[in-house]
C-alpha cells in the first residue's frame, strides 16, 4: 500500500466527471488499499479516487464503524434532511454547513464484484453524499454563498 498525494483547491480534477469502472481487477484492489491507507493517513472520513487524481467512481468511507468501499456507487433512495458542518481533504481550512438527506440507500460493487446495498443515516449518510458528489466534479462549497463559508483562523505567529 502506499499513501497517495490529495489533490487541493483549484486543482482542474476535482470539477472532472469520473468514469465507471468496467471490471474490479489488481489494479482496483491495490487502489482500494492505497485510498484507505491515505484516507486514514489524512484523518479524513471519507475519500474519492478523483482526490488522489484518478478519474475513477471509488470512494472509500469510515465514519468510524469500519471501512466501506463503494465502487461505481449509485444513490438510490433518499429521505429526509439533515444539516451539519462539512470539511473536505481537499480543501484544507475551510467548512461550512450543508444540508443533505438523512437517509439514504446507495448500491454500489465491492471489491468482489458483488453488487451490495447500504442504507447509511446521519453522518455516514453524509460522507457517502459528500464523496459521490467528487465523483461528479462537486464540492461542498458549491452549496454555500461566500458568506456561509468559514475560513479556519491562520495561527498569528508560530514560535
Ligand atoms: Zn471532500
């Protein structure tokens, strides 16, 4: 495995659309591991292969109950909203308030190649809507007026 270098700001990937991937083979797997282990390395909840600047719909996500690997994921039920405040690795100070479904069921393939479904609520309902939308180009701050976004506090001075 091997930490991969996250993509920030302007960078053009991040508003690229990625392509489904056609069959899980090596280089999927060994993927899968490299975006868990940078995941984890960045103490992030969430990752999109379009982060590490692979055009490809994989996400990978941890909210803290185990590692879910989600490849060409598709949501396909969503209720209810729920609003709460939003980070992302890739654009390091700032956050700001979304508002998203509560609930939602996403199918997707896993590492296997087997289709699978999980109904995810409250935050790993979030995580999973945040990293789809890397998938399609979108950030979290595309839902927020300038003024509703917050820039964390540069440190004054550093001893
Ligand atoms: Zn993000």
């Amino acid at each position: 495995m091997s930490i991969r270098i996250i993509r920030t700001g302007n960078d053009p990937v991040l508003r690229q659309v990625a392509k489904p991937v056609p069959v899980i083979n090596k280089g999927i797997e060994k993927l899968l591991d490299d975006m868990a282990e940078t995941m984890y390395h960045a103490d992030g909840v969430g990752l999109a292969a379009v982060q590490i600047g692979v055009m490809k719909r994989i996400a990978v996500v941890d909210v803290g109950e185990g590692l879910v690997e989600l490849v060409n994921p598709n949501i396909i039920e969503k209720e209810g909203i729920q609003t709460g405040t939003e980070g992302c690795l890739s654009l390091p100070g700032l956050r700001g308030d979304v508002t998203r479904a509560q609930r939602i069921k996403v199918r997707a393939t896993n590492r296997q190649g087997d289709s699978v479904e999980y109904v995810a609520m409250d935050l790993f309902a979030r995580a999973i809507q945040h990293e789809i939308d890397h998938l399609d180009g979108i950030l979290f701050i595309d839902y927020l007026q300038p003024s509703e976004i917050i820039h964390e506090q540069e440190q004054e001075f550093r001893s």
